[in-house]
C-alpha cells in the first residue's frame, strides 16, 4: 500500500539559492555560494568530493574559501592544496556559536564561495548530533550537499536520502552528489531515487582507485604531496564534468513545495 505524507502543516520553502550566501552572478553559480558538504557515513568520499569542487571552482577564476568541521588538520591541508586558500576549522565543541559564526563570517567576507567539508556521518556528534555537522550546518543557516557512497547499492538509497531530508525540518538538503558510481546505467536508479524522495540529484563521480585516498595519508612528505595534487586534478576533472554542469543551473537546487510520497512499499 503507496502512503502519503501528511502536508496540512508542510509550508512552501524558498529555493535554497536565494539569500544563500554571496551573489555569483556571471560565475554559473548563481547565488548558491555558502553550503556545507556532508555525508550518510564516514567513507562516503567527503574529502575527495571537496577537493575536486574547490579545485574545480578555482580554475574557475573565483576565490573559494574552505572550512572544516572539527579540529581536523589533515583535510584542511588538503582544502588548501586543492584551493591555494588556507583552511579553517569550525568547532562547535570547543568554541561557541557565536564564535564559529564570526570565523565563517570573518575568513570567507571576501570569498566567491563558501565550502564547509562535515565530519563522519552528517548528524553524527559528541553527544548525539550535538557537534555535528548538521549542527553548524544549521548553525550558519547554509544548505547541505550531502554525499552518498553509492557501491553495491542502486534504489535502496531512496529511503536513505528521504530520512536525511525529513530527519530534522531545520536543516536543508541542498541534493545529492553519488560517488563509487558504476556505470551511466547504475546513475539511472540512483537518480530515479532521488527523484522518488523529493531531493534534487545533483551528479556523481565514478569508481575510480585512483581517486581513492590512501589510510592515513598525511601529505607529510615531497612524494605525498605531488601525489595528493595528482588526486586533487583526476578529482577536479571528475567533477567539472559530472557535477558542476549541474551546479550551472540555478533551478537544479529547488525544493519541492510538497514533498512527493515515497514509491513502493507494502
């Protein structure tokens, strides 16, 4: 039996690009320019997602400044590789609110956009989600693109994606962006899920070793690092050409006024 949601108390959210951020008019960004990267798990392809977008919007021409969730030092050295701008921690358990938002505020005045790569599963903190990156997510009032880890699974992501958009009503999910894809073919039944759970799909990035970041690459040494910026280029390339086409487009970011009822089920 098909059921359907509830939506006497659903109101009508504004498109996620207005008031988001700084203006990027002319950048093919529209003014979707704040927004955090988060995923269901840790392993997902978070830091490799991040660093080819960074990478990809710096050849660009813009000035993108990137933050990290956490006192994580690793992948802010990888955030400043990929984007020539130092990157900032953002810390929610050691630090206040009002602290983290003058960082945020304070490191990306003057920046084209604004990246905030999240810490192991979106909702996932010290105490429950507190720490978390939904937490300042919703903290600095910017959308998620949150990233699924799509290997041995196809349709089955839909009840995932569809508890992470309705898990908490104050946090918004901007869409979503597949890694480990197989084929063309297997991206068809993941966007067929994302459709059927009411959340933009937002492109993918293929299976690939060599986009795979080795265990506790710390970057440390000539040899690391000219292999990290290999990573950085393959990741970049990948994403200009699966994600960014998408991310030109402005209406690839609007929410549904109602969301649709999940297809299938008992």
């Amino acid at each position: 039996m098909e059921k359907s949601l509830d939506t006497n108390n659903v109101t009508t959210p504004l498109p996620l690009w207005e008031g988001q951020g700084v203006g990027l008019e002319g950048s093919g960004l529209g003014a979707f320019s704040s927004f955090l990267i988060g995923a269901a798990t840790s392993n997902s392809g978070k830091t490799t997602f991040t660093m080819g977008l960074l990478r990809a919007l710096r050849d660009r021409g813009l000035k993108v400044q990137p933050y990290k969730c956490g006192p994580d030092y690793i992948d802010t050295m990888f955030h400043e590789m990929a984007s020539g701008h130092e990157s900032v921690n953002l810390d929610t358990y050691m630090a206040s609110d009002e602290h983290v938002k003058e960082v945020f505020q304070r490191y990306g005045e003057d920046a084209d956009v604004r990246i905030v790569e999240g810490v192991m599963g979106l909702f996932d903190g010290y105490d429950k989600s507190k720490g978390s990156s939904a937490e300042i997510a919703m903290l600095l009032d910017i959308p998620v693109i949150l990233v699924v880890n799509a290997k041995s699974v196809a349709y089955s992501v839909a009840p995932l994606i569809y508890g992470f958009k309705h898990f908490n009503p104050k946090l918004k999910i901007a869409g979503v962006v597949f890694n480990m894809v197989a084929s063309e073919n297997h991206y068809t039944f993941l966007k067929q899920a994302c459709e059927d759970a009411g959340v933009p799909c937002l492109g993918y990035m293929l299976r690939n070793r060599d986009l795979i970041i080795p265990g506790r690459h710390l970057g440390l040494t000539i040899e690391a690092r000219e292999e990290t910026e290999e990573l950085i280029s393959l990741a970049a390339k990948e994403v200009e050409e699966h994600v960014l086409r998408n991310l030109t487009h402005p209406q690839s970011f609007q929410t549904h006024p109602l969301t649709p009822p999940i297809k299938g089920g008992e």
